[in-house]
C-alpha cells in the first residue's frame, strides 16, 4: 500500500520555529516512552525519514480510571503533516488501546 504522502522529512536546521505545532495524542498505556511514541509516527503513512527523532515528546498522566498517557509531539513542521499523523493515528491500536489523535487549532508559541 502506498504512503498517504510521498514526502521525505530532514531534521530541522534550527528547533526555533515561529509557531510550534503540536500534535496530542491520547489512549495511550501507562508504561509508554517518548521512543514508543516516536515509532508509532512511523507506522501513519507518511515518510518521516530521521525527522520524528527531533520532536519533542512529552507524556503526562490522564485523569480518570482508564489510566492512560497523553503524549504532546512537539516542533511539527506544518500543520498538514500534523494532521495526516493524527489521521494515521486514528486508525491504530497500541497494547490493544485505540488511538486518538488531534492538532490543536491555535499555535502554541
């Protein structure tokens, strides 16, 4: 099957961007790490090449009895790459747990 893009990412030159776009992930397990994340990214039909290596990954602890972790990809290139991962994300399942994924509308700066 082919990728949903055909674009190959490089590391940025400079992690100062004048927006950051972030990318939330949720339902996430407990026990997930930045590197789990990361290789999620790589299986959402876009080429990333070396590019996700570079985003920052905070996780943080979601409220409620479902006990999952809320990862915050940050220093997305544009906000349509970061839509197509959510929409790649959305259509995965991690430890059994069904993935959501949203772009926040504003830039978070």
């Amino acid at each position: 099957m082919a990728p949903i893009a055909d674009i190959s990412f490089t590391a940025p030159a400079s992690t100062h961007a004048t927006a950051d776009i972030r990318l939330l992930i949720f339902g996430l397990p407990p026990d997930c790490s930045p590197q789990d994340v990361r290789g999620l990214l790589h299986h959402c039909g876009i080429r990333l090449g070396d590019a996700a290596e570079h985003w920052a990954v905070d996780l943080a602890a979601g409220a409620g009895e479902l006990e999952e972790t809320i990862a915050t990809v940050h220093h997305l290139p544009d906000r349509l790459i970061a839509a197509r991962l959510a929409d790649g994300l959305r259509s995965r399942r991690f430890h059994g747990r069904a993935l959501q994924g949203w772009v926040p509308l504003m830039d978070w700066s």
